[in-house]
C-alpha cells in the first residue's frame, strides 16, 4: 500500500520548483521514453534531448538519469548529450565531474553460470531477449508475456542458490544482478556530492525497479513520482504517461505544454 494511504493516482506532483532548491532524478524506460518490444528499439527524438539538456542547465546540473541501462546504452541513445548516470539499477555511476565508479562484482562465477542458463533459455524460445550488461542480466519476456511465471521462479532460483545475487523485476523483465545496490543507493549518493547536495531531490520513475528510489526521496522529504498506471506504489504523486511527464517537464522550464 502507498506510504501513509496517500493514493498517488489523486495527486499530481507541483507544477512549478525552485531551479536552486531541486535535484531531479529520472528513470528512462517507461518514463521519459515508452518501452518498445526490445531495449535495442528505443529511439530518443531531438526534442527530448533538448529537453534534458535545458533542464540540465536550468538546474545548473543537478539533474541524473538512473536507469536499468547500462552507462554505455545511455551514453550511446543520448548522443551527443552526456548528463550524470547511474547504470545497472546503480551499479555504475557517473557523477557530475565526470568520474565513473564501477563497484566490484562478488559474483562474477555466479553470473557466468547463469548467463549460460539464460542462453539455453533463448535458443529455446527466441522470442526472448537476453541483455547481458556484464554485472547484470536481464531477460525480456515482452513477447511472451504467458512465460512470467516460469522464468521468475526459474531467475528467482538461480539467484536463491549463489550468495550475492539477487532478483530485480521490472515491466515484463526479470534481472539478476548484484546484491546491495539499488536506484536507492545511486541517487544517495548523488546526493552526497554537488551540484545536487542541499537540494530537495525530486524522482520520477515507472516500475518496481523505481519503488526503493520513491522509499528514500519520501524519507528524505522529496517529491516522487509514479510514471503510469503502476500500482501499488509508494510514490506520493503520480503522472499518468510519458508525454505527460515531459509536459510536466516542460513547464518547470515555464515552456508552452
């Protein structure tokens, strides 16, 4: 249930911020851009980019994408654009001088093993898609949506079985990745550092994957931001599309909707 019995889907998030006083965090898939068949079939228009690089500028950079995507996926949709990231749920991050900090992987023979598992799975049913982000993998069932069951259990327990591995769902995704770093941690440790450090961080996100990121931006008297008919969630405001966060975004820039 949301935090409190605060119903996000009867709240909108404010229509204006102080520039000074915000950190704005943002999820991609799902929130600033729709999710297509496959990761690979994302496309970023020229008025997003200009978009985030505005809102970049306006916030005089305390903006952050945090993504499931790697920083390389996000560096490579985003071109020529380079904002502060957080990749892999976290597990990579770019700050906003630039340096990059990978953390170490204590699972490396774990992943390896299921990697091969999961290739068994998609030469069984090529309809699946295997992200292989190195530290992480993700299996996208989108196109058969009937295997949800199967694979969560079959992912769940090939995690269950090597210590430090853990399960991450997401929006017709199940991912196997690192234990003990989440959207949580990256955007904490944003935080932590300028330009976002003293600002009210401010988070929008679309799935389960987001849920640990809305607990700390609520502890942390934020605003967060459910994108999409997500439910339940503990997100305090909700928005109800991807072109309705970008009007959103618009109009903290006090642009035309």
């Amino acid at each position: 249930m949301p935090v409190g019995g605060t119903d996000p889907a009867s709240r909108r998030p404010p229509e204006r911020l102080c520039a000074a006083e915000t950190a704005l965090f943002l999820d991609v898939d799902g929130t600033l851009l729709s999710i297509e068949s496959s990761p690979d079939a994302v496309t970023i228009d020229g008025a997003l980019r200009a978009l985030l690089g505005n809102l970049a500028r306006r916030l005089g950079g305390a903006l952050a994408l945090v993504s499931g995507r790697s920083i390389a996926a996000l560096d490579a949709l985003l071109d020529p654009l380079r904002l502060p990231v957080a990749g892999v749920h976290g597990f990579e991050r770019r700050n906003a001088s630039g340096t990059v900090a990978t953390r170490a992987s204590p699972q490396r023979r774990g992943l390896d093993e299921a990697r091969h598992q999961m290739e068994r799975w998609v030469q069984a049913y090529p309809r699946l898609i295997l992200e292989d982000k190195v530290c992480a993998l993700a299996l996208h069932y989108r196109q058969l949506p009937q295997l949800e069951p199967v694979l969560v259990d079959a992912v769940s327990g090939i995690a269950a079985h090597r210590q430090g591995l853990r399960v991450q769902r997401g929006a017709m995704v199940v991912e196997i990745m690192p234990a003990g770093v989440d959207k949580a941690t990256a955007i904490a440790e944003f935080m932590a550092e300028p330009p976002f450090r003293g600002r009210q961080p401010v988070y929008a996100g679309d799935d389960l994957t987001d849920e640990p990121a809305f607990q700390w931006v609520n502890a942390a008297g934020g605003i967060s931001i459910a994108v999409g008919d997500a439910d339940p969630t503990v997100a305090h405001s909700r928005l109800g599309s991807v072109e309705a966060l970008r009007r959103w975004l618009r109009r903290l820039l006090g642009e035309q909707s």
